[in-house]
C-alpha cells in the first residue's frame, strides 16, 4: 500500500517545509510572509504546525509568491493526508477484499 522507496519514512506536512525551509530563506518574518500572501498571522501559524491544511487558495497564492506550482504545494498537502490516513486506519483498510479482474 505504500512505496518501498518510501516506506518508513515519516510524512511530511507541507507546513512544515515552509516552516523549516522555505521562510527562513525568504528572509522575512512569519508575520510579513503571511501579510504578503493575504493571510492572518494565526492562519498561517496553523498552517506552520500542521493544525491547518494547505488549501487550493494558499496553493495558489504560495505558487504565485514563491515561483513554484499550486499543484506541488497540494500534491505535498495530498500525500501527507493519505499517509496519516493510512496509518490511522490499515487494519480497516487491510480487510477489504480486492477484486479479481
């Protein structure tokens, strides 16, 4: 259900790299990163420590400030929202027979 080049390795929150990585390297505050993309400071600092998610909207918004894709920020949010689920959820998941086709 996962892939093996992958597996172990722990999600990870797209937050979490713009908390990390990408912030630090613009050089501003969190409080002027969230300014500049429209945001409230508390709406970004939920976004930050994982609580939120990245939404189509901040996708679009991130791609258009940072110079990247809105389909990479959601193709990050997208794979840590199935990893979480899961591992919440593999015995459930496990039970489901597969159809021969």
């Amino acid at each position: 259900m996962t892939n093996s080049s992958i597996a172990g390795l722990r999600p990870v929150h797209p937050g979490e790299v713009l908390r990390e990585d990408v912030i630090p390297a613009s050089g501003l505050t969190k409080a002027d990163f969230a300014r500049r993309l429209g945001i409230s400071r508390e709406a970004l600092h939920n976004v930050l420590s994982g609580r939120s998610a990245v939404s189509t909207i901040l996708a679009l918004k991130l791609a258009r400030m940072l110079g990247t894709t809105p389909e990479s920020w959601l193709r990050m949010q997208q794979a840590y929202d199935l990893a979480i689920v899961v591992a919440n959820n593999a015995p459930e998941i496990e039970k489901v027979e597969a159809l021969e086709l």
